[in-house]
C-alpha cells in the first residue's frame, strides 16, 4: 500500500523559550494567526503488550472541546524531518471512543495535555503551531520539507535545532534530566 501526499505528516519541532517569545518571533516573521489557541487533550492507546509501541506506531484520541480525532500514525523513517503516516478522522464522543478501544484491547498507555496556537504563511506550504506544555513551550513546523527548512531559517533556526521526537519521548527523556519519574505529561492544575 503506498501513502499519499496528503496522507503524510512531515514536520520538526523547535524549542523555544516561552510562548511569548514564540508569538513574537511568529508574527515578525510574517506568519498570521489562523487558529487561536486551544487547550488539547490527548490519550495514547495501546495493547497490553505494546505491540504499536514496539512498531512505532501510534493510535490516539485528542479532544479539543467537543471535538474528537481519531490518529494512527504509522512508523517514523529516518530523516532530518519526521516523515510518517498519518490517518486522522473526527469521531463521536471520547468517552464512547475509549470504550470501543477498550472493547478492542486497547488501553490508555500515555496522556498528555497542550495549548495550541496555529499560525500559517497564507502560501499554502504548511503551517507553525506554537505548543505550550508541560515541559516548555516547542514550535511545530510541518509541511514539505523544502518549506519546513525555509520556515525555520526565516524564523532563526539551524538543522542542528530541528528535533523529530515525539512528545512522549520528549517528555520522557524531561523526566530523566529532572531526576522526576514519569507518569503523565499533564498540566498541574493545583492552587
């Protein structure tokens, strides 16, 4: 089976300090709001004995108010871009969601939460997401790699600063440099 175009998902992302500075850095270059910022919520699923995991591959919920999607996101290939197959469809409500995964073998394996701000160059090439999380604040560039590299030299940034780990392993590999152990990458939202 050959994946199409519009079936790939190819991006970068690049840390940031704070996600003021990512907004200014965003609208000085040119880039103008096309989503306003949304808090996300997103759930990994897996078998019992992490047999997407083990493939990397990855099957997730994410919910943003109402709405839910679906994602299976096939395994990575090797490159200066994340390159991958990515299937996504809107689905029903998250609690029905998990129930069917549940009913399948699948079980919640990893939840993490995000603010999402989406921003476009109005060409068409792709989009920048300003992602606030847990563990700092990340630029996501996606799109043809041609306009990814484009995109972040306008925006101030080497190849050597493109990182193509997921926030899974990003938060993990967070937890072993903080001495913290990992759980969840979700907002502490304790006063």
């Amino acid at each position: 089976m050959s994946v199409s175009d519009s079936n790939r998902e190819v991006e970068i992302k690049l840390r940031i300090p704070d996600a003021g500075a990512g907004q200014e850095m965003l609208e000085r270059s040119g880039l103008k709001l096309a989503v306003a910022r949304v808090f996300e919520h997103n759930i990994l699923f897996d078998t019992e004995d992490l047999r997407l995991r083990s493939g990397r591959r990855l099957l997730r919920l994410r919910q943003v108010g109402e709405s839910c999607w679906l994602t299976f996101k096939g395994p990575p290939e090797e490159g200066r871009h994340k390159s991958r197959e990515e299937l996504e469809v809107k689905v029903g409500a998250l609690a029905t969601m998990i129930t069917v995964f549940d009913r399948l073998g699948y079980r919640p394996t990893f939840r993490y939460e995000k603010f999402r701000t989406e921003y476009t160059a109005g060409d068409g090439g792709g989009v920048v997401t300003l992602d606030e999380t847990p563990i700092g604040c990340f630029l996501e560039i996606e799109g043809a790699p041609e306009w990814i590299d484009a995109m972040a030299s306008k925006l101030g940034f080497r190849e050597t600063d493109y990182l193509t780990a997921s926030y899974a392993s990003l938060y993990f590999a967070w937890c072993e440099q903080a001495g913290v152990q990992p759980a969840d990458m979700v907002f502490d939202i304790t006063l």
